[in-house]
C-alpha cells in the first residue's frame, strides 16, 4: 500500500487485544493517538467513537483466562495516526 492510498483517520472501533474482531495489526503499527474526555491517553485497551467509550485495564486484575479485566469509560473519544505529523487530522463522533 502506497502513502497516497494510506487512510487518514484510524478505524471508528479498534481494540488492541489480538482475539477483537476489531483488532488491525497494520493500524496499530502506524500509532493511534487517543483523546478521552480531553486529555491524551495511552492506556487505552480498545474504543468506539460513535459509541462514545473507551476500555481501560483495570489495575493487574485478569479473569480466569488471564486476560486482563477492562473497565468501560463512557465519553468523547478522539483519534489520529501519530505518523503523520503534529496536526494529523482527526477521527471524531461528529
């Protein structure tokens, strides 16, 4: 895939855990930037931003699995690729 032909604003729904369906390894290597209720965020798990909700891990706690137990925040959410420079456009529920 050429730049020219690299989308500009990450995905509306992305989870970085690899068993989502909503999981994009080639989105996630770019670097998605997350803002969550207006502050920049780098513990976010997964987000919806029609939805509005962002899922953070909740301290080490994990399931029966081992997978980490996650807590669903509701709120505005922003994304952007953190590759393409300071002022990237931005993904927003508006």
């Amino acid at each position: 895939m050429s730049e020219d032909s690299k989308p500009q604003t990450p995905p509306l729904h992305l989870s970085v855990n690899p068993k989502s369906e909503h999981f994009d390894v080639d989105v996630l290597q770019r670097g998605v930037g997350i803002r969550f209720k207006g502050r920049t965020r780098t513990d976010i798990e997964e987000y919806n931003i029609p939805e509005g909700w962002v899922r953070v891990q909740a301290g080490k706690t994990v399931d029966r699995n081992g997978n980490p137990l996650t807590l669903k925040l509701n709120g505005p959410v922003e994304a952007w690729f953190e590759d393409l420079g300071d002022e990237p456009p931005v993904a927003t529920a508006d």
